[in-house]
C-alpha cells in the first residue's frame, strides 16, 4: 500500500487493489509507480489511483517529479496491468480544502497498460477532482501514451474543475501525449479534456498558459476548447475549458500531429526483465511485467537504473520536438535525443554527447 510520506526518490512503489490512496507530503522522484489490478474497478471515477494526493498545510509547494519546483528533471514512471480502460495515475483531490498550495506535475511518463483485456488503454497522467479555490496547479513537461487509443481517459489531464475554483490550472505547457494506433482515435486520444461545465465567462486553466503541447493521433478538439480553426487534432475536449473569447496560447503554439518517433518505445518493466536485466522470458508479457517487479522489490538498489533505461526509450528524435516547448526546451518528459548524419546521437542536454553503431 501507500502511506503517507515525507520524501519519495528512486521507490517502487505498488498498487495490488483499487483503493490505495496517500496524503500527500513532500517530494516525490524518481520513483516506479505501478498497479496490479486485473477484477473490477470501484474507486473515485471508477479509475485506478496509483498515487492520491490530498493537501495537507497551506501554502505549501507539493512537488511530484523535482525534489523543488526550481529542482532538476527527476520524474516518476507509471504502468499498469489493468483490466479497466482508465487510470488516473497521479489524482488530487480536495482533501482538507486547504488552500493556496502550488502543485508541481513535471517530467512524468504515462506507459500503456499492458492488461492484454486492454492493450494499449491507459489513463491520465494527472487527474484533480474539484481543488478549492486558491490552490495552483503547474502541468508541464509530462509524457503520456497509450497503444489503442480507446481508454475512456484523456492521455495527459483529466480536470473537475467548475464554477468554484476557476483558473485553477495555471499551466498546461510542454507535454507530449502520444496514441500509437491511430486507426482507433477515441475518447483516449483525448489530450486534456475538463469534466464539468465552467460558465462561459470563466477558465478551466489559464488561457495564456496552456500551450507549446505535442501530439500525435489525438482527436479533434470541439469548440468549447476555443480554437480559432477546427478541427484541430490537438486533443482539447469537453467542458468549456476556456471562456468565450479566451484562445489559447495552444492554438498557435502546439505541435499537431508529429510522431515523436520515441528512441525505443518498447522500453517498459516487462521488457526489462529480458533486455535489461538479462533472464529468459517467462513467455508472456505481464509475465515479464510481474519479474521485473518481484526482482526490483527485493533489489531495490535496482530501481534507479531500471528507471533511467526506460526513461532513456521515451526519447523523441524528431527534431520538430526539439527546443519547442515554453521554457526553450524539449517538450515532453525526457530531453530528445537527435541523429546526425555521422551516425552518432546528439543530446540538447548540457554537453552530452555519445556515439552508437548502426
């Protein structure tokens, strides 16, 4: 289960049932948050929470993916074999309706659910349910994918967020939300979407900070989501997101419809146990899903650098992706890694420079 916590780095952390749920203290990185939940799911929204996050102080910075809101990239990884089509992987909700907090979701990667009743379906990276006013909250520099492109959960954010607690999202920037199989765009494909109903003089989020997003395969945004052009396959949905009049800074900024052609997207903890750490398969896919997470419970010095190999698959090597986002750099969790003609591979980050064979 998950308790309440204090710091959180480099943690598996596992999920067996769909009512685990935490107060939420203090930073949290570099952590595998994974769920095993394979019978029917009865939880808020009827999703599966990995991690929940109820506010606890005011004023307080809650930071899950730096260890500050000013800290390094450290994000955390999420995964699920779940027989339900939608998650919500990192949910906040009102708790003790404490007020004035900064909630900080940065450089998280969302994998595809591996459940083969489900392939591919997956849930949102971050999901707040009805935060009282007063309270910020920062979505930036995430990554979400799913396979089939059918969950009943947007990739990246699913907001509750009406008429009392307006604005509440004050950034929406740099994230990257990716459905591989395009021939199935659904309600999934969705890259943010707002549940209930904002009058039409109000903001779900922050109109002039919600840009500079990626997608590919996403579904056409409606017009409640003010875009001037329509359809546009930036993937914002439902809920009069943004007042009449506000366009969003995503009408111009996003990047629709670019494969981010992920380093190597096969990279998760199932196929970890074969590639990485060196076994035989078991012969099937959760399989290997459930090894690598048995071995990681009892090698925890393991996590870290089971994290970063996966991290290191989620690289785009599209340049489009390339110092795109709204702070000058890659959108997306994980910085790009970029071929040149050489045959060696280019990082944007600091002076990291390496060479492979092809």
């Amino acid at each position: 289960g998950i308790g309440p916590w204090a710091i959180m780095d480099s943690c598996l952390v596992r999920q067996t049932d769909a009512t685990t749920s935490s107060p939420y203290i203090g930073p949290v990185t570099n952590c595998l948050f994974v769920a095993d939940v394979t019978g029917s799911v009865n939880n808020v929204d009827s999703n599966v929470i990995i991690a929940r996050a109820t506010f606890l102080g005011n004023a307080v910075d809650i930071c899950f993916g730096q260890t500050t809101p000013t800290g390094p990239p450290a994000g955390n990884i999420f995964q699920a074999n779940c027989s339900d089509n939608r998650g919500a992987f990192l949910y906040c909700d009102s708790g003790y309706n404490n007020t004035a907090n900064r909630i900080y979701c940065r450089y998280n990667i969302s994998l595809p659910n591996i459940n083969p009743l489900k392939p591919g379906a997956s849930g949102s990276v971050f999901n707040c349910s009805l935060i009282p006013t007063g309270n910020s909250i920062y979505i930036e520099h995430n990554t979400g994918c799913v396979d089939s492109g059918t969950a009943g959960q947007p990739i990246l954010l699913y907001s509750d967020i009406d008429n009392t607690s307006p604005g509440t999202i004050k950034s929406f920037q740099s994230n990257l939300a990716v459905a591989f199989n395009g021939a199935a765009i659904g309600a999934g494909n969705a890259l943010a979407t707002n549940y209930r109903n904002v009058t039409a003089s109000l903001d779900a989020m922050v109109y002039t900070s919600c840009g500079y997003n990626g997608g590919f395969n996403l579904i056409a945004s409606d017009p409640s989501a003010r875009m001037t052009t329509l359809p546009l396959k930036n993937g914002y949905v439902n809920g009069n997101m943004f007042a009449a009049g506000h366009v969003p800074l995503a009408d111009t900024t996003d990047i629709r419809e670019v494969d981010p052609k992920f380093f190597d997207r096969t990279r998760d903890l199932s196929t970890a146990w074969a590639k990485l750490l060196g076994n035989s398969t078991t012969g099937t896919t959760v399989g290997d899903w459930r090894a690598t997470i048995a071995y990681l419970s009892t090698n925890p010095i393991q996590t870290s650098s089971v994290g970063a190999w996966i991290k290191a698959g989620w690289r785009p090597t599209n340049t489009a992706y390339r110092n795109a986002g709204h702070d000058g750099n890659d959108i997306g969790a994980v910085p790009g890694v970029y071929f040149t003609p050489t045959g060696s591979i280019f990082s944007p980050v600091g002076s990291q420079h390496f060479s492979v064979s092809f």
